[in-house]
C-alpha cells in the first residue's frame, strides 16, 4: 500500500514539474530573475542613451563593461537583460500599464515598441504584436528548457528582451513576450523632452481597434 501511495505521489509530481516547466517554456524565458527589487522613483537604471533632439545616439552606442552595468541597473534589470533573467509575471512595472507611449531598452535607450501595438495577452507580462522599430529587435533561436524557442534580443544593447511566440492577435499572428525590466517607458507628453519626438505623429491618430 505505501509503495503504491508512493507511485502515485512521484507521479503526481513529475506531472507538476513537467507542467511548470511547459508554462515556462511557452510564456517569456528560462528562469526568474534573482530579488525583488522594484524600481528607484528615478526611474530605476540611469539612462545612458537618451537620446538628443535630431539624433539617434542608440546607434553609436558602446556596450558599458560589466561592473558598470552593476551599477547602473537594479540587481532584477541587470539579471534579466545580462543573464537572460525572467521577472514574475504579474508583479513587473508594465503588463498592466494603458498609457500611450513608447518603449525603449533600458540599457541601451533604442526604441523597442509602442504601445499602439500592445496587447493584454493574459500572461502577466507587457506583450505586443510587432516591433516599433524592427532594426532595433534582433531574434536568435534559443534552445534551452530541452526545445526550440526565438528569444528577442535589443540589436544596440544586446539586451535581453524576452522571447516571441507564433499566437498573438492579427495582423502579425505574433506575441512579444517582453520583461518589463528589460525597458524604459516614455510616455507621450515626455517624447519630445527625451528626443524621441520622431514618435509622437504615430499618438496624433486614435487609436485603431
């Protein structure tokens, strides 16, 4: 009888590890990022690439070395954009933030997304069907968790952003599974001080829905 018992529990177990190992591998990345940090009232990461009126200074950017990427970023920002870190779902700045503006990378300050193209996709995390500027998101093919996935990685920044699956809504079919640790939010009213004003005749239109 406790053999049998014993049976049942192991698999029972196995069953759960096989499932949080599938929602891992099918929601943003590999493994949750170490600490709880939230975010300074700063804005958390100082900005070493925003950007100036008329340029783009993302493009001539210059990897920091480690140990000031350490103290630029909170221990979460840094985990996940260096180590390709994953922040629980739920309790991260932007899965559930409605305002119009635009994301960039933390480190970096390139430009990510909008939030024309952001959707609640229901995982906890900020997701979106494209790309604001394309050349700025680079896909590699990750194959951790034992299969084949696409992380998204900041093409300047070399950040790790998240990864992108094939059922998100129309147009694309995609879902860009993002960490909000991995980005900035600038909102509209800041575009134009923060030399993102390039942005803002996309916010002059309703949006489409």
């Amino acid at each position: 009888m406790t053999t049998t018992i014993q049976r049942i529990g192991s698999k029972a177990l196995g069953a759960l590890a096989l499932a949080a190992l599938w929602t891992a591998a099918t929601s943003c990345g590999a493994r949750a990022a170490t600490g709880s940090e939230t975010r300074a009232a700063a804005g958390g990461a100082t900005h070493p690439a925003t950007a100036t009126a008329g340029k783009e200074p993302w493009k001539m950017f210059q990897k920091p070395s480690d140990d000031d990427l350490k103290q630029r970023l909170t221990r979460e920002q840094y985990e996940v954009t260096q180590h390709e870190g994953t922040e629980a779902p739920f309790r991260n700045e932007y899965w559930d933030n409605h305002q119009d503006g635009i994301y960039v990378d933390v480190v970096s300050g390139e430009p990510l997304f909008s939030s024309r193209e952001k959707f609640d996709s229901g995982t906890g995390w900020p997701s979106f069907w494209q790309p604001l500027e394309k050349d700025n998101v680079v896909e590699k093919t990750d194959n951790k968790l034992w299969m084949s996935r696409t992380e998204v990685r900041s093409k300047h920044g070399d950040s790790h952003l998240g990864h992108v699956f094939p059922d998100g809504p129309r147009p694309t079919g995609l879902r860009y599974c993002m960490n909000s640790a991995s980005m900035r939010f600038i909102p509209v009213d800041k575009l134009e001080a923060e030399g993102y004003g390039q942005y803002l005749k996309l916010f002059q239109q309703p949006a489409k829905k």
